[in-house]
C-alpha cells in the first residue's frame, strides 16, 4: 500500500496563500524531491489549475529563475490524478477523480509503489477528516503574512501528531515532517 503524504508552505501566523513564501532554491529543491518520491501528485481543481498554469513546460509563458528548471521538469512529467466535480476533462499527464473521494483515494493507495504526494488546502482537509493522510509535511516560512486562508479550517476534530524528521534551510524556513498518532 502506497502512504499519501501532504506537502505545503506556511507563514508563521497559518497563511498557506502560495505566495506568500519564500520562492528561493533550497525550497523548489526540496519540493522537487517530495515529488520524485512518489509515484504521482493528487490535486484539487483549483491546485492543479494554479500548477498547471506556472509549471507545465509545454504552455508555459512566465520566465521563470533558471534554478527552478529542475523543479519543473519534475512536476511537468510527474503523472497527476484531479479530483474536481467541475471540470470535463484534464491533461498534462493527469487523470480525473470522480465519484466517493475516500474509497477513490483508498483504491490510489492500495496500488503498489512509493506513494502518493498531495497540495492543496481543501483537498487535503477532506482527506484529513476521512483519515487517509499518512503523513504531514508543514514547510514553516519565517513570514507573518496577516491573512488566509489557513490551513485545516473547519476541521471536525482534533489530529495529533507526532513528529518523525525536521530540516532547516538558509531562508529560516523549517520542513517538519509528522505521522499521524494513531
């Protein structure tokens, strides 16, 4: 069974508005390598639309720092599975996910493999509540950013959690890493 794992950027005062972090090397590097740990990214519509849009080589026309090349070619390649109720069809190496969302991501988990990765903030708060997350992953930027939206809001009830790794970069930023205590 492949563990999902979350992976998202946070100030310090629980503004996970993307850009509201610090964009530098150290955090593209990193994010790139959550990616080519697992066998494909689960987004919602609005975080696959907003990746899409920055990072899918083929379409692409923002110029972007040439260090986060690498990065996009990871995530450009990386296979995608969308779960939206809105849009007709998807591409860019993605397929949809319709239906029940706990026993659709529990048949996603049960294949074989390194895991799945997921973004996002509505999506993962769902899959929280159902308990399909394996492990959390809070990318803490040292920003107070005065606004939403924030992480995990409306949460039915209460996850602890246990910490399993932490990682310093340069910026000040830390990626603690917890499971689940279950």
């Amino acid at each position: 069974m492949r563990p999902l794992r979350y992976s998202i950027n946070v100030t310090l005062d629980g503004c996970c508005d993307h850009r509201e972090g610090i964009a530098d090397e150290d955090i593209h590097r990193h994010a790139m390598e959550n990616i080519a740990q697992a066998d494909a990214l689960l987004f919602g519509r609005v975080t696959y639309q907003m990746m899409e849009e920055a990072w899918r080589l083929a379409t692409r026309t923002v110029v972007m720092p040439e260090w986060t090349e690498p990065f996009a070619r990871t995530i450009d390649a990386a296979k995608k599975y969308v779960v939206s109720s809105t849009l007709d069809r998807v591409d860019w190496n993605a397929e949809l996910v319709r239906g029940d969302l706990g026993k659709a991501v529990q048949r996603l988990k049960q294949e074989s493999g390194k895991g799945l990765l997921v973004g996002g903030v509505k999506l993962p708060l769902a899959l929280a509540e159902l308990g399909l997350i394996d492990e959390y992953e809070f990318v803490v930027h040292p920003r107070l950013a005065g606004h939403g939206p924030t992480l995990f809001a409306g949460l039915s009830k209460r996850i602890d959690l246990k910490l399993v790794s932490r990682l310093e970069f340069g910026s000040g930023a830390v990626a603690m890493r917890y499971e689940p205590r279950r």
